[in-house]
C-alpha cells in the first residue's frame, strides 16, 4: 500500500516515524545532504524508517502480472522481430549470431523498461516505453552490457544442449542465469560501464526475497523455454521452431526486465538510484517550523520564531509571523508589548500599509496610543503622510510638549506644516508651526525651508 506524507497529501511519503505515527515526504524530514537512506523526524528528532521496503507485498504473486507485460501492443513487435529473424536464418552454428541480432530491440527496451519502472512516478503515467527509447546512445551502452551476461551463459548452455549434454546444458543455464538479474541491476544502479558488475551480488543480499523470485523466473523460464522449444521441433518444421525459441527469448528478456524494473522501483532509494525524488528546496528552518505549524506545536514555533526575530537577518515576514502566532496562541499581553519593536521593523523596511495597519489595530485597544519614541514617530509619519495625513498629524502635533530636547523637532514641525498646508488647506495653522520652527531653531537650512514654503503657499 502507497502512503502519502501527512503534511503534503499528494506527494508520496518515503518515510515513517513510529513515535509520531506520521508518514513523511522528503521535505518534512531532516536529512543530511538530502541523504535518501537515512533521515529524523522534524518533530521528535527519532532516526525514520524507510518507507520503501516491503511495499506492495510479495513480487511473485505478481508473476502473471510480468509474464502478461511483454504482450503489451507497444512491445509485440519487440517479440515479432526476434522470432522472424530467428525463422529466416538456417539452422548453422555460425549464424547464430545473426539469430541473435534479432534480439537488439528486445535488449534495448529491456534496459528502458527497468529504467522506467525504477521510476514509481514516471511508471504511473506510462505502463510502456515508446520506441523513441532504442534511440538513447547511452541506453544502448547499458543494454548491451546488460545483454552480455544473458548471453555468455546462454550461448554456451545452448552449444551444451544440442552437442554435449542435455542435462548438462540445461543446469549451466539455469544456474548462469540465476544470476543474470543482478548485473542488470548493477547496471541500472551504477550506470552503464563493465565496473558496475562488481557490486552485483550486493543486490542479490539487500533485497534477498525479491531477488529470488527474478532469479527463479530467469532460470525456470529457461528450463520452460527450451522444453518449449524441443516440444516445437518435433511437431513443427524447424523454422517454425527456431522462431518460437526467439520469441520465447524476447519474453523470457522482457517480462524479466519488468520485473527488475520493479525491484528498483522498491529498494533503489537505499541503493542510491536517482528516481527523481525532488530534494527538499527550503532551509532546514523553515521546513521545520511548517511541519511543526501543520502538527500543531505553536508553542516550539512561537519559541524559534522568537529567536530568529533577535538576528540582525530578521525580516518583516518573520515579525508578521511571530504576530501572527501570539494571535494565535492567544497571548495578547505580549503581542501588546511586542507592537513597537514591531513597528519600529516595518518602518525601518518601508513597509508603510502594513504599519498603518498595526497602528489601526493598537488605536482601536487603546484610543489615543502612539509609539513613544519621537523620531520612531517621524520616520513613520514621513512614510505614511500622502496615504494617512490625519495619522500623519497625530503623531507629530504635540511633540514639543513631550520631548523638547528632540533634536529633529524642527523636520518634524517642517512636515506637519506642509501636511496642514498642503493636504487639509490649513495655512493658518501652518504657520503657526513655521513660526515656532523660526523661532527655536538656528538651522539655517530649515530657515531656508520656511521661507521656500511660505513663498510656496502665499
Ligand atoms: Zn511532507
Ligand atoms: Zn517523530
């Protein structure tokens, strides 16, 4: 059964953490370098177990599900090919090999098969490669390397059979070929080069009772086929007879390759095959305050959110959010006592709609309240006077009575006239304010400023 991550319901989970009881995708896990293998719960911090394993139950009772594969309409011609060319050519030793040419395609789509169906997310579009796939230089590199084995145990079981000994034949296929299932997954795994046979029993004891049943079905499909084929001989002429063998060949390839494609699909992951699982894109940080968001654990986000707000790197995003959590958690005392550092945040980063907003929401808890700093009061007033002038004129009009000694009173008094002046038509009480700018200040470039603005407003 295919488990989907709790946190992103249409991605698939890769992994399960037993103390949370909680499948997981990629992106709600904590994994070294985006290690595939290994990870820990963003929640409880335990090792997770690897979802891939065991999954879907036992391959062979899927073997019918593999033998009908090959009959697919795509792949008919595949089994087609080999059996023609196989008829045609005369019973001779030496050509063989010209039989075995028509085994090309089967060996080219075997290799795109498994590498489709190692490939769980590409496999549910497509149950079949088109034949664009006998195209790929590389995958004809990994085929004919896949195909060598297969056949440096079946030319000489079948020299063996015909000349030597039946028994003897028969017993050096079934155990060569045994085998074949793991160099073809080498193969697959570690990319197409003569070096990846090496590491091919390693698959055979990673994943012991899937391995089985491919080994199982490449030795007994050996021994059926040639049954099949001696059978074909003594009641059809021999053409005929060579012709099945071919096709049984491009069945035994292709239903085998299905099922390695479908071992891969299964214990790749662990084995480091790419099959496309996107990496998780952002920060640890934050994947872990969203996992935490979704399970419900406000308090450990309100806790990091908290602490990242104290970093110089602090954006008005982190602030909303943090305001957002107290909201939440229904801490409405220190939300209060939050507002000013909040505000003095969005001023500093221009954010002025959201700053209104902010100050709306405090004015309507307690009519009247402004931030105490004055020149906290000014920036914001700078900033948000065109869109707000009455907010704008509240925060300056009465700063000379609370803080004389503010060095910037004389800007201040500047801008409230010019938002008298110019915003409500107020000139009278404009002047009120260039006066006392006149009168207190020795600035001689404020003085310059009354003079333009009253020669402004006439
Ligand atoms: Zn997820
Ligand atoms: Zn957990």
């Amino acid at each position: 059964m295919k488990h989907y991550c709790k946190y992103h319901p249409g991605t698939e989970a890769l992994w399960y953490c037993s103390h949370d009881g909680l499948h997981l995708c990629q992106q709600c896990v904590e994994s070294r370098e985006g290690s595939l293998t290994e990870a820990r719960c963003l929640l409880c911090n335990q090792e997770l177990q690897s979802t891939a394993q065991g999954q879907g139950g036992p391959l062979w009772r899927q073997l019918d599900r593999y033998l009908r594969y090959p009959f697919a309409p795509l792949l008919l011609p595949v089994l087609l090919v080999w059996a023609l060319l196989a008829a045609l050519v005369p019973p001779l030793p030496v050509m063989v090999p010209v039989a075995l040419l028509g085994g090309l395609p089967a060996w080219g789509f075997g290799r795109a098969v498994m590498a489709l169906r190692s490939h769980p997310g590409k496999a549910r579009k497509i149950a079949v490669p088109g034949w664009d796939c006998l195209s790929d230089m590389a995958g004809w590199r990994a085929a004919m390397l896949q195909a060598l084995p297969a056949l440096m145990v079946m030319m000489p079981a079948g020299f063996m059979l015909v000349w030597v000994s039946v028994s003897a034949g028969l017993l050096i296929g079934a155990l060569g070929l045994f085998l074949v299932p793991a160099f073809w997954l080498a193969i697959q795994v570690q990319g197409a080069q003569p070096g990846s046979f090496a590491a091919a029993l390693t698959y055979i004891f990673s994943a012991p009772r899937d391995y089985l049943v491919a080994g199982l079905l490449a030795s007994v499909g050996w021994l059926l086929g040639v049954a099949l084929v001696a059978v074909a001989v003594d009641v059809m002429p021999l053409s005929l007879a060579q012709g099945v063998a071919g096709a049984l060949a491009a069945l035994w390839w292709l239903a085998l390759a299905c099922l390695c494609g479908d071992i891969l699909a299964r214990h790749g992951r662990l084995w480091g095959l790419d099959q496309g699982v996107r990496k998780a894109s952002a920060p640890l940080e934050e994947r872990r305050q969203w996992v935490q968001l979704c399970a419900g654990r406000f308090d450990k986000v309100l806790l990091s959110t908290g602490k990242s707000l104290t970093h110089k790197g602090a954006t008005v995003a982190d602030w909303q959010r943090y305001d957002r959590l107290l909201e939440i958690t229904g801490r409405e005392d220190e939300r209060r006592s939050q507002a000013p550092a909040y505000l003095e945040k969005m001023v500093l980063a221009c954010a002025w709609s959201e700053a209104l907003v902010l100050l709306s929401r405090e004015r309507e808890i307690t009519p009247g309240w402004l931030p105490a700093s004055p020149s906290l009061r000014l920036a914001l007033a700078r900033g948000i006077h065109e869109q707000a002038p009455k907010m704008a004129v509240a925060l300056l009009k009465d700063l000379h009575d609370r803080h004389p000694d503010f060095s910037e009173l004389g800007d201040a008094y500047l801008l409230l006239a010019k938002i008298l002046a110019e915003q409500f038509g107020l000139a009278g009480k404009a002047e009120q304010y260039l006066r006392f700018v006149e009168s207190q200040c020795r600035d001689a470039k404020l003085r310059k400023q009354v003079a333009d603005y009253r020669a402004a407003w006439g």
